[in-house]
C-alpha cells in the first residue's frame, strides 16, 4: 500500500494537470461557441447589414470571444469585407493554408449553398498568439444574402 503523502501528491498532480487542460481548453472556442456566432452573425446581417459589417470590424456586441469572430466575403467577387482586418478587399478564393491547400475556394463554395445550410470547411492554420504551428481548423459557413460568412474554432 502506497503512503497517504504519495496518494495525496498524486492526486494533487493529477488536479493540476486537469485544471491547466481545462483552462487551455477555456482559452479557445469550441465548434458549438463556433457555429452559433455564426448564427447570430447571420442573423445581423440579414437585420442591418452595414451595421452588422461595422460590428464584426470593432468586434462589439460579442462578435470576438477569445479565438472566435465572424468574417463575411461578397458572393460576387470573393472579396472580404469584414472580420479579418487585414485580408479586408482580399478575394477569399486565393487563401491557402500553410500547407497549399486552397481552402478559400472551399469556403467561397460553401457559400454558394442556400441560405440556412451551414457548411464545415477544414484546414490548417495557426492559432493565435506566438507559436505559429499549423494546427487543424474548421470553419462554419453560411450564406447571408449577397455575403457569405464565417466563424472558425481550433481544434
């Protein structure tokens, strides 16, 4: 039988670990958090769409929570018009990912689908912050009106 100081560092350890994964896994956005950002995104567009462009910019009303935020792209050039500040005017359909994948066009392919279908796109992509390291994405996208949209979590 193993001493009680041994049994209570081991669970004290195994409390540690499990709160450290648990708030790694806090810091990142989960696929539900994902697609229902993307929802509400939808929503506002088809509300106000200025409006809700303008917001998905700033990140107000919610629309950027930890890795999470939504992006829209005109259906008839591909060209992004909100959520990535710096792909703004961009065509979504040239965006590869670290490995050459051509997931843009996958991305402007689900959106071509009719409105109230939402599409799964998978890639890779690193998260953000510091370390760089492509790791797989999935992003949800939807049509709204002349736009499509998207909201992407880390797997």
């Amino acid at each position: 039988m193993l001493p009680s100081h041994v049994i209570g560092a081991a669970s004290v350890a195994a409390f540690v670990l499990c709160a450290a994964a648990s708030a790694q896994q806090a810091a990142f956005g989960t696929a539900e958090e994902a697609r229902a950002m993307l929802e509400k995104a939808i929503a506002a567009v088809r509300s106000n769409k200025d409006g809700a462009l303008a917001t998905f910019n700033t990140g107000g009303a919610g629309f950027k929570d930890r890795d999470l935020y939504p992006f829209c792209f005109n259906l008839s050039d591909g060209s992004f018009v909100a959520g990535i500040k710096g792909l703004l005017g961009t065509d979504s359909r040239t965006l590869k990912d670290p490995a050459g994948k051509p997931f843009g066009q996958d991305l402007y392919a689900a959106a071509q689908k009719p409105e109230g279908e939402i599409t799964e796109v998978s890639y890779m992509f690193p998260r953000p912050g510091p370390d760089k390291t492509p790791v797989p994405k999935i992003t949800f996208v939807g049509r709204a009106g002349d736009l499509g949209c998207g909201v992407g979590y880390y797997k």
